[in-house]
C-alpha cells in the first residue's frame, strides 16, 4: 500500500510516470517494431496494444465496439463514436490496467504483445486529418504582437467579440520527432523594393495547444455551446512553425500561407477530455470593461468549468548544447488558462455559419503566451520582433532558430489528489535548408 | 461525311455537345441509378462507364491499370499515377468512342451498362480533397477590391511578386447542385460598436478556375516550375461562395474565415490538360512597368504555353425569373487569361517552402474578373460594394444575393478547326439561413 488516494496500475511504471499514469489513459496509433500501424494506450513506459487486446476478448458491449474502432492504423472511426462507446472503453480499461485487477495473470500472460515498450514502438499521427483550423485565442500573444506593428493600439476591435480564427495545412502535420526542413521563400529585406528567394532567417516556433474533433455535423447545422464539448475527442501539443519574415511580406490581405504550411508539429498522444476532468477551471474573468460573449458563445456552465489549467513548457536544446551536454534551455512556461475562449466556443463559432465538422479534424488554439517574459510562447515575442537575442548556458544567442536547434514541448497538469498527468512530448529539430 | 476536320463519335450526342464532344471525354464519379458511386468519362448526353470497360477487357497495360485507379468512388488514385498512365487511358477512350472504331458492335451490346444516360446519374465529387487552397490570381478583381478599400493604391505591393493565397476548407467542398444555406454570422452595422449574430446580407459568389492536382512532393521538396505541368490533374468551374458582411468585421488580421468556409462549389467534371491544349495560350503580356516573375517562378516555356484561353460565364436565375419563365440573366463573362499567374506558377509557388501536394487537393484561382463592367467575376464589384443594384429582366433588383437565388456557372473553349468544348455546370441555390 502506498500513501496515495489515487489508483495504480499493475504496470509499475505507470505509477509516477511523469505523463502517463492509470488517470491518464491517451489513445495514440503506433507501430510495434517490425509491424503494422495500430491503436493503443500510453501506459507508464508502454503501449497497451488495443489489437492484442481485441483479439484475446477483454472487451464486450459498447467498449468492445470501440476498442475495434480504436485499433486500426487511424483514430477517425473512434473519434466518430458516440461520447458513451468512448466512455465505456475509458471504463475497461481503467479497470483492465488497475494494479486490483483480479485475472491479472491472463493479462501478464500476453507479455509484450499486449504491454508493447514504448521505447521500441514508432508513433504516427493519431488521425488522418480533414482539416486544420488554427485560431488565435491566445490574448497576451495577439497583444504582443499587435504591439510590434500598432503600439499605441494592439488589439483589434474585432478580437473580444470574434474568435478569430484561419484555415491551415493538413497535408504536413506531423507527429513529434519530424525533422522541419527550414523553409525557403520570399522575403523583402529592409530597404528593398524587389524582394528575393531565400532561407527563411526569422524561423519560429509557436506553442499551442491542439483539440481533436469527434463527431461531424452536417453543412448549415451549428453545433451549439452546449453540446461542443460532445465533439472534444482530446487534446495535443501543437507547435506551429512560423517563418516570420516570409510571413511580413506574403500575409496582406489573405494571411498566413507559406510562411506557416510547410509544417507544424503535433505530439502523438490524445489525451482525453475525461482525463483532464480534473484539471478544469472556470474561464478566467475577463478585465473589467471587456464585452460579454454574444449570446451564442455563452453558457454558463462552459464559463465555470470549460476552461482547463494545463501547464505548457517549451525547451530549445541546440547542436551546441547537446555537444557540451548541456540541458535543454526553457524559452517558456505557460497555461492554458492564458486563452480568451474556451474550447466549446472555439467549436461553436467555427459552426455557427454552417460549416461541417468532422472526426479527425485538428484545431490550434494559437500561441498561448503567459502575461511575464517567462511565460512567452514564440521567439518572436522572446526576442521583441528579433531585437534582443536570448542568451544560452552554451554560450549562443538566439533572435530566432538556427539549424540544429531542437524545439521540446511538453503539458503537465497537477492537483492535490491527483497523480500529474502529461501529453508526452512535441519534438522537432531543423534541417538545413534544401 | 461531315465537314468538320476534326474527329466524331459514334455517341452522336457527343458531335456539336456543348460541353462533352470526342475530344474532351473528362474524368469524374457518378451513380447511375440505384447503383453505388464509381468513376466515368462524359461523352454528350451519357457517361462511358468505367468500371463496366474495365470488366468487359477494353483496356489493357498502361491504360488498363489508369482504368482500374479511375473507375473506384473517387479518383484520387487515379490522380496519382505517372502522366503517362494518364494519357494511355485518353488514347484509348479516343480509340473506344472514336465514330470509325472498329468493333463498335461489342460495345453497342453493352447497352447501358457501359452508356449511362447522364440524365438520370448522380453526379459527386471527383476526389476527395486533402487541402484546398484559394490564391488570388484575378489582378483585375484585385484592383477592384482593392479600391474598394484603398481608392488610391489598390494593389498592395507584393501582389505582382507573390501568387498571394490562402487555405481554405475542404470539408464544404460541394458538387454542382447542392443547395447552399445562407450563413449566421458575426456582422458590425454601419455606426454601431457591438457585433450581432445574423443571416448575411452580402451574400456573394466568386467565379473561379477550379485546379485538381496530381502527384505529390514530399516535405522539404519544391516541385519546379518546369516540372509543375505534370501535377496538373485537371481543371473544374469553382464558385466560391463568400459572405463580404461576415468578411469585412471577421478578416483582420489572419484573413478570410467563416465568411468563405459554409460552401464551395465545383463542377463535378475534371477537365484534362491534354483536352485543353489546343486552347493553351501565351501568359499575357505583364503590362509596362510591372516587374518580371523572380527566377522561381519564370520558365520560358511557361510563358509561351503556360495560360489556357478559357471562356467563363455566370449567370444568375432568380425564383421570380423562374415563376416567370424567364430565362437566366448573365452577370458576367470573363476568360482564365484574366490570371496574373499561370498554374504552373502557382503550383511552384505553393511547394517552393517544402509543403507537400498530394493527389486531390484543390487549388482555386480566385475570382477572375475583367477589365470591363460585363466581365466582372462577383457581385461585390458589380454592385460596387454594395451600392449600385443591378436591374433584372423580372422586375427585381439585386446587390447581393436572395433566398432562392441560383447561380449557375459555365465554362467553353473555342479554337478554329476543333470543336467547342465546355466544363459542364456549376450551379448552386440559395437557401434561407436557418
């Protein structure tokens, strides 16, 4: 017995795992070494392969059936279930993976096809994306930015009541561990009239926070603020590589395109809304003087308990580092309670005129900077606009990435009894431009 | 004998068709009646049904294998093959509807399993679109919209350096004859300071080339401009419906969002570059002043080849007209030489930072306005941003669109000595927002 009011898992390394104990439970696709992609659950140090487990009958009813929709080599068709198969397969396998589990043997039994090693296992993205929409729901960041081009007014007049939001990329969505070739494009250098081809010089990262889409709804039917959280499958890292100097001059008047489609980072794991249960807040007051949400962004349940305080930190380890074998420098320490809108709003503004959802879809929250120079979420804000270089234990400086460099992110959410959970990690170094 | 010096097909519908003669013969993905969707070939008043040829062995090596990847319920596989793949299949259904093909008898057994009466097909879309990007080739549009806003310096400045673009939502993508529902939205009244919900009052349509593409790159490999061409599947009528009021207040500072992603349109067709090339142009002279392609984009080849002659029409039939046995009234007739950039251009350009095309994805043009008050590509600028209302044959007057409203787009190319050929329609209804 420990001292812990929370359950352990038989699988001891779950217990004070730093993301993945019994509570947290994330679907994610992988492949064994040597086989084919399919669905499993991070548990400790291992994947609980969900086809093994299929196929050895530890699942019935409802869990059953979503346990076979969560095995194939994409989540789009468990992302597609109904909140209640979702559930019931959260169910049995809380129960399966509980260290009271009472046919453990059998379980054991199965050995390393059932309990795969993570350490040997490839993860692939965990759903084949229909669409990604990035918003900008991260207000110190918008006013951050707003003030490197409008000091005196930052904010647009639209910010508070829209939440603004674009269409990205889904073909170059990529599971951690990617190597991001720095993208070349058209940058106009200060003082020129002809801009030319280059390397992008101003290379960035952006922490966000990603939400998965479950369910659809069809063209011209909203999905309502009370019943958005229905399409929450779960939540990942997003690292939204910007390129900011193709993206000053290509943005006017249709926005970003180039400058942030050749990649963005995602970290493998979902981590669902029932295991981030705990670690929901109340939306944070808005300052006095801020307009409510319209009517059709406001419910007051959402606005008690629909925000989530989610702990989000980026690293950069550079060549250097790694060869001095330094540890990685932290660039930032944020929350997720740094966002204007919740999730649900984000999901019913996006529908209100009608346009469909479907399982699999990605949002970005956008950069969730924090209000203090530690709690920034992309050099371009770390380095004012590429005025003041971060200066690292290696020795270097850094106004934006360099080649080599490695950009980690990581989620930790913590709470009086309750073990911290983790989303796992959003890695990705640059290559050299081609 | 006629006298015409190009060949016919013993489909007679298909001699002096509109849209679907010999030499057009497009690809696209049709129901015949109570069957399951696979792909099919327009030729006249019927569609030659692939999967029956395929079944009844009128295709062998290169051209049967581009058969099998074309006769499935979409043809993504089909986009995926080598070009030579690609144009093997034309060549023989060029042989197989020829009016002198030999073994005419055979198929005329077929009867129509292998001739389905287009008439009495469901037609969907082609493909399913990973990513669907908007550019903004129009210049003529440009300028006008840029007025709009800027009387005094309407084009920003790196409009004539940057195929300037944008993603846009592949999940709304429709084919012709789906009925769009007016979009809810954020709008800001003239003098007021708080936002409402409400039905758009702007609602507008955007006369588009519609580009679906072949192959893909992988990340961190740009397709050049003298390989482009080959990443041309075929050419398709886009109306990219769009709500200029929900635009106007939701746009700054990531671009167009909810005001453009509640509907596309596409004419279910996909036009082959092959039927095209006898109306393959020179790009238009760029005009005195205005600076070269950087190198990226500029191929010698391009620019004496590189542009189609492509006559586009919209038309615009109310209830009131149709309750009247009114004919359509024609809003605007313009020509794909209104592009700034070639195709080629674009699909270099989308791929120069590394992001990756795969089969499938969708490319639109923008809107592709002429220079001249009847050769206008939206309501937006027909009406002078709303000011100006255009007078019907029926009696009613409109500056942007009504309930009921149809609008229905058409395509056509005419060259001496070859026979016109057309895209078929794109045509979409307006229904009230809910």
């Amino acid at each position: 017995m420990t001292s812990t009011t929370y359950r352990l898992s038989w699988v001891t390394s779950a217990n004070n795992h730093r993301d993945f104990p019994l509570q947290n439970l994330p679907f994610g696709i992988f492949s064994p070494e040597g086989l084919p992609p399919r669905g499993g659950v991070a548990i400790g140090d291992f994947i609980f392969d969900l086809q093994t487990a299929v196929e050895n009958s530890l699942f019935t009813g409802e869990a059953l059936s979503a346990a076979q929709a969560a095995s194939g080599k994409s989540l789009n068709a468990f992302f597609a279930l109904p909140v209640s198969a979702r559930l019931a397969l959260r169910e049995r396998l809380l129960e399966l993976l509980d260290a009271d589990y009472a046919q453990l043997k059998n379980l054991q039994a199965q050995g390393e096809a059932l309990l795969r090693p993570a350490s040997v296992c490839k993860m692939h993205l965990p759903a084949k994306v229909g669409d990604y929409t990035d918003f900008y729901t991260g207000i110190h960041h918008a006013v951050n930015v707003g003030k490197l081009f409008r000091p005196d007014n930052p904010l647009l007049p639209n910010y508070k009541y829209v939440p603004i939001g674009y269409h990205g990329r889904s073909s170059t969505i990529y599971p951690s561990g990617f190597a991001v070739r720095r993208p070349l494009g058209q940058t106009l250098k200060p003082g020129q009239e002809v801009p030319a081809l280059t390397p992008s010089a101003r290379l960035d990262y952006e922490l966000e926070l990603g939400i998965w889409v479950a369910g659809s709804n069809p063209q011209g039917e909203a999905i309502s603020i009370a019943n958005a959280a229905e399409h929450i499958a779960g939540f990942c890292l997003l690292n939204d590589w910007s390129a900011r100097d193709l993206q000053a001059w290509e943005y006017q008047p249709l926005g970003p395109f180039l400058a942030k489609n050749f990649a963005t980072t995602v970290s493998p794991w979902v981590v669902t809304a029932e295991a981030l249960a705990p670690y929901r807040s109340a939306q944070p007051a808005r300052p006095e003087g801020d307009p409510q949400p319209l009517p059709y962004l406001y419910d007051a349940a959402d606005q008690a308990n629909g925000a989530f305080d989610i702990e989000l930190e980026v690293l950069l380890h550079t060549a250097a580092q790694k060869a001095q074998g330094l540890p990685p420098h932290r660039l930032g320490l944020s929350n997720t309670l740094n966002m204007y809108w919740t999730v649900a709003q984000l999901i019913t503004h996006h529908t209100v005129n009608g346009c469909s959802l479907r399982s699999g879809d990605l949002l970005g929250t956008g950069t969730l900077s924090g209000p203090t120079a530690d709690s920034l979420g992309s050099l371009l804000e770390l380095s004012n606009g590429g005025k003041q270089a971060i200066r690292l234990d290696s020795g270097e400086e850094r106004c934006f990435l360099a080649d080599g460099d490695e950009i980690i992110m990581l989620a930790r959410c913590k709470k009086e009894g309750h073990p911290s959970i983790g989303f796992g990690e959003c890695r990705g170094v640059i290559l050299a431009a081609s």
